[in-house]
C-alpha cells in the first residue's frame, strides 16, 4: 500500500496581540488552494490540526484554543489605495470547518509587519527608520485597517518596551486604525441592526435579558454580568470548567445571532462559531487578574469578560475590543451604562489578563449612529518562519 508524500508549503507563526496563528502568502498555497472552497479549508485544517476529538491539535500548528486555532491569507492589495487583502480563518478545533465570517483583531496588528517582511508593500514606502503605514484591506468584512508599523534599519521592528495585558513579554507598539468599523460585509445593516442600542432579548430556558446588539470590528452581543448572576471579574476557570454555564451562553448567542439578522434559524449557529461574539459587562471593581496582576478599580471604567468559539477567552479579542469601545462611545448601550454613562471617546476595560484602551469616534447622522474609527494599539512578533508540511493527499 503506498502513501502520499508530505508536501512543504511556506509560512509563518506568528504572534499578534493576544492571538497566534499560521500567516501565508497567496501565491504560495498550493494551486487547487488559492480559491476559497473545499480545498482551501481541508488544507488549513490540517495545517492546524483539526478536527481533533481530542481538543489538543497535537498533530498540527494549533495551540488548542481560540486563540491559537487561526489560519491567515495575506495577498498584494485588489483594491485601490490599499497595500495588502487579509483574510483570516478561525478554524474549529473539534469539527471539520473554518469560519470566514468575522475578521481577528489581535492578528491584524501581525498583518503589516508580515506583508513588509515578504516583499508585499512596495519597498519605496518603507522608511529606513520611523514608521510605515501599511493599508490593509480586511477580505472578511470588506473594511479597511490601517497599521502604523514601527520600522528600524529597513526592518520591522519588533521589539521593545510596549507591554500588552495577556502577552508575557514587551514588544514595538503596533497602533491600529479599524476605519468605519460597524456593518459587516455581506451581513450588512446597522450599527444596531435592531435599530436600538438596549433591546430586551429573549431567550428560551434563561429568560428576557437587556442586551446590546452591535455590529463593530465584530458583530457582538453584550448583556449584563448581573443579570446572569456573575460579578464580572471572573478568570477563565469560573466560566469554562461549567458546561451548564458554557451551554447557556451558547443559548443567549444563538438567539442573538438571530436577533441581529446573522442567522434565520437558532441551530445555523452551531456551524458559524467565530460570529457574533457575546460578552458580558458590569461597573468597575478591584479584582485579581490571571496573572497574579492587581487590577485596580480606580484603573479602569468597567469590566468585560468575552467568549470566542464556546470558551470564556483568556484576555479580549480585538474586534470585540473595537465593540467595546464603540459601544462605550454610545449613551444608553449597557457598555457606556456600566461605565458610568455620558459621552467618552474612549475607555479602559478590565478582562480577565488585566486592562486594555480603545477609542472610538463615534456620531449621529440622521437619528443613526455611527463610527468612523477605533483605535487600539497590539503588538506582533515572529515566532518562527519556514515551511509547514501536510500530507499530500489531506486537500
């Protein structure tokens, strides 16, 4: 019996923000995976290691959590203006499917630095020192990133002092303009596509909860930590070591999946894990983050936990971080709510790593809001860069 050789494919792991993941150039994908389709996801799937009935990917590049199962395709830029498309793919770490539906946050501070490093942003833009901004359009959402990418000695710089909450060591800032962030792609709609920004969400087994439904950076949908009968400060153990606890807030995000118009029935949302995102918030608090760190209420406006693919994440993700702060930016929605009201055009949140700024512009136009831009900083860093090799018969 004869078996089909690995093939070597280029590719980089890399770090951005609080996430990994396996960054490759278009044109280097085999050919049959330059295409989006059956191939493309098999392909990513295996790279990664999925699916594992065992939740370990042990047998591929993923690290087994929301976080670390992420897949990104960068290619020179299709639309004017723009440097480099992006796409990303979460990839499911128990099933066989990768979610297109949503972009990373934290991965797109990886964007710039990679496309400079692989010859993708015309050289006559990089300054020998200083910062190059790269303009990424992100393939997902259909919405431009601008990355502010520090440059020393015609390289990326990737190290320095910036520390990032949920990152073990400093890193270069990497500052991040997500512009026009709220209607997502080929979802569309609103900002709050139920056209409020407090709406009373019910929800079959657990009641009717005050929630704000927002599409920016990611679609999102918060609640109130209280409501549940949580304090906001909890660590990742709290929520995920409870299955009684993970399947209800499955429950509240399936309906308001359907709410937001993202699904036309509660079961399609097994099969779209990545959107929309549900978090919960509540007032300010002194508490002890995962690290050890003392998180100060004085420090921060409000708190915020996150869940990604299931599980509580381990710090925040960055389009829920752009929901946060446009939401912030908006009077009634239950995140300016718990962070005292009024208007603010940013604000600094407690999860479960520490605390984190993000700004956002935000405005009425016609009885609508809207945003024009959010702004946080990440950081990003190579972790090793080469080949991945898959079976040649696994796509």
């Amino acid at each position: 019996m004869s078996f089909a050789p690995q093939i070597r494919i280029p590719a980089t792991y890399l770090r951005g923000g609080t996430s990994k993941g396996v960054f490759f150039r278009l044109q280097d994908l085999p050919e049959r995976a330059r295409q989006p389709g059956p191939a493309r996801d098999a392909l990513l799937l295996r790279v990664i290691g999925s699916p594992d009935p065992y939740a370990k990917q042990i047998d591929g590049m993923g690290g087994a959590t929301s976080s670390t199962s992420k897949a990104v395709i960068v290619s020179p830029g299709t639309r004017p203006g723009h440097d480099v498309d992006y796409l990303f793919g979460q990839v499911s770490i128990d099933s066989a499917f990768v979610d297109w539906s949503g972009n990373c946050g934290n991965l797109s501070a990886a964007v710039g630095p990679f496309a400079i490093a692989n010859g993708l942003v015309d050289a006559a833009r990089l300054p020998r020192d200083g910062v190059c901004t790269v303009r990424i359009w992100q393939a997902n959402i259909g919405k431009t990133i601008v990355a502010h990418v520090p440059m020393a000695d015609g390289q990326v710089q990737e190290t320095g002092d910036f520390e990032l909450d949920g990152v073990t060591f400093p890193a270069a800032e990497v500052q991040l303009e997500f512009l026009d962030p709220a209607d997502q792609g080929e979802d569309g709609g609103a900002m709050f596509p139920t056209g409020n920004v407090l709406d009373d969400l019910e929800v079959p087994g657990v009641g009717t909860l005050k929630a704000t439904l927002i599409n920016a950076g990611i679609p999102t949908i918060f609640v109130d930590a209280a409501a549940l009968g949580y304090s906001g400060s909890e660590l990742q153990d709290a929520i995920n070591a409870d299955p009684a606890a993970l399947a209800r807030f499955e429950t509240i995000r399936a309906h308001g999946a359907l709410r937001m118009g993202l699904i036309g029935d509660v079961a399609e949302a097994a099969r779209r894990q990545h959107t929309p995102k549900l978090a919960f918030v509540a007032p300010p608090a002194g508490y002890i983050a995962s690290s050890g760190k003392a998180v100060e209420a004085a420090e921060i406006d409000l708190r915020v936990r996150a869940l990604s693919m299931g599980k509580l994440h381990h710090a925040m993700m960055g389009t829920a971080a752009v929901a946060i702060g446009t939401a912030a930016a908006v009077p009634g929605t239950l995140v300016n709510l718990a962070a005292g009201g009024g208007e603010r055009r940013s604000v600094r949140f407690g999860h479960p790593s520490g605390s984190l700024r993000v700004g956002a512009e935000a405005r009425q136009v016609e009885g609508q809001w809207t945003v024009t831009k959010a702004v946080m900083s990440r950081s990003a860093r190579v972790l090793m860069e080469g080949w991945v090799r898959v079976p040649g018969d696994a796509f």
